[in-house]
C-alpha cells in the first residue's frame, strides 16, 4: 500500500505508528504528549525514508522510481529509527534518546540521535556498526563491524560514495575522498586518503 507519494509498505499508517508505539513501549515509558509528538513527525520522518531509499541501489528498497520500507525488514526499519532520533534531536527532545536507545536495542548498531548521516546510505547485515560525528558524504555505504570515530577530539570527514566493508575503521583526524572504498578489516586513523582510491591493512 501507499504510505505516501512514491513510498509503499506493507502496513499502513496507523498500523506502522501502532507498531513502532508498541515496540517503544516494551522498553520505556511514552506519555500521551509524546506519542502525539511522535505521530506529528511521522510523516517528515518517511519523506527522509523515501528520500533515502530512492538512492540506495538494492531492489529490496526500491523499484522503478518507487521507494518499499517494510517494517520486518531490519535494515530499513534501523533507518526508519534513525530518522525518528534525528527529528528529535533537531528538537532538542528526550524523545531523541528512546529512539536511539531502541535501535541499539532491536539492531545492534551505536549511531548517537546527534550523528548526522546523509540523505542516502545503505547499510548491510550491520550488527556491530558504530558511527561517531563525523562529517559524512553522500551514499555512505557500511557493513557489520564497521566504525568511524574520534581520537583526540578529532573526527573524520568522509567523502562521497563512501563503502566500508566488514569491521574497516574511521578513526581520527582522517580525510576520506570520493568513491573510496575500504577492504574488510582496513584501519584508518589520522591519515588522508585520495579519491578513487581501494585501500586495504593498516594505515596511520
């Protein structure tokens, strides 16, 4: 069915909020004035769902121009909570903390509400992803075990069409070009790497 324009699920709305209420509700306390702040911003919260897997070239989330979320799907019901917990955190709202918290809960990734990730980015089999508050490009790509993160203070900038393959590692004052990517088990730390580059081992 149509969530919205260009966006089909196999729930409807009130269905796909009843869901998500039920599965926060497990875990934390929601108040009547928090569930209505949460419906308020489901619909900015799917048009950023469209937006981002309308980009992700996998025909699980898309086809023939139409973007498909479904609610069983983990990898994409992780970006539908991401994208609560961003909503909440542009508020400066608690509820951007549940939301977070639930997604670490249900999926096994660390992604903080305060982490700005780009409009589109895919991740897959992502158990064990940790992402910090880097500075992400566009069509950042990740898979399990992957982390990006500070070292004394300093964090990355990751350029555009970004991949990291299994357990590769961000870390530091690293200044990472386009249409890179990263082998599994790579090490980055403190160190600038080239667009159009494959890297692979230990650098920094």
């Amino acid at each position: 069915m149509i969530l919205i324009e260009n966006l089909k699920s196999d729930l409807s709305l009130d269905d796909l909020l009843n869901n998500l209420h039920h599965r926060l509700r497990n875990f934390f306390i929601i108040d009547e004035s928090e569930s209505e702040l949460i419906k308020s911003v489901h619909i900015p919260v799917l048009n950023r769902v469209r937006t981002c897997f309308s980009g992700v070239d996998n025909k699980y989330f898309n086809s023939d121009g139409i973007a498909y979320f479904s609610y069983t799907h983990s990898g994409q019901y992780l970006a539908y909570l991401y994208f609560f917990s961003l909503e909440f955190s542009l508020m400066n709202h608690p509820l951007k903390d549940k939301f977070y918290y639930l997604n670490k809960i249900m999926h096994g990734v660390d992604i903080y509400s305060e982490v700005r990730l780009p409009e589109v980015f895919f991740f897959e089999h992502p158990i064990g992803l940790i992402l910090g508050r880097a500075t992400y490009g566009n069509n950042f790509f990740a898979m399990q075990g992957c982390t990006v993160g500070g070292n004394k203070g300093h964090y990355p900038t990751i350029g555009n069409n970004v991949k990291m393959y299994s357990d590769s590692k961000i870390l530091g004052n690293s200044n990472i070009g386009d249409n890179v990517l990263l082998s599994a088990n790579t090490y980055i730390k403190d160190t600038n790497i080239p667009s159009n580059s494959i890297v692979f081992g230990p650098i920094s």
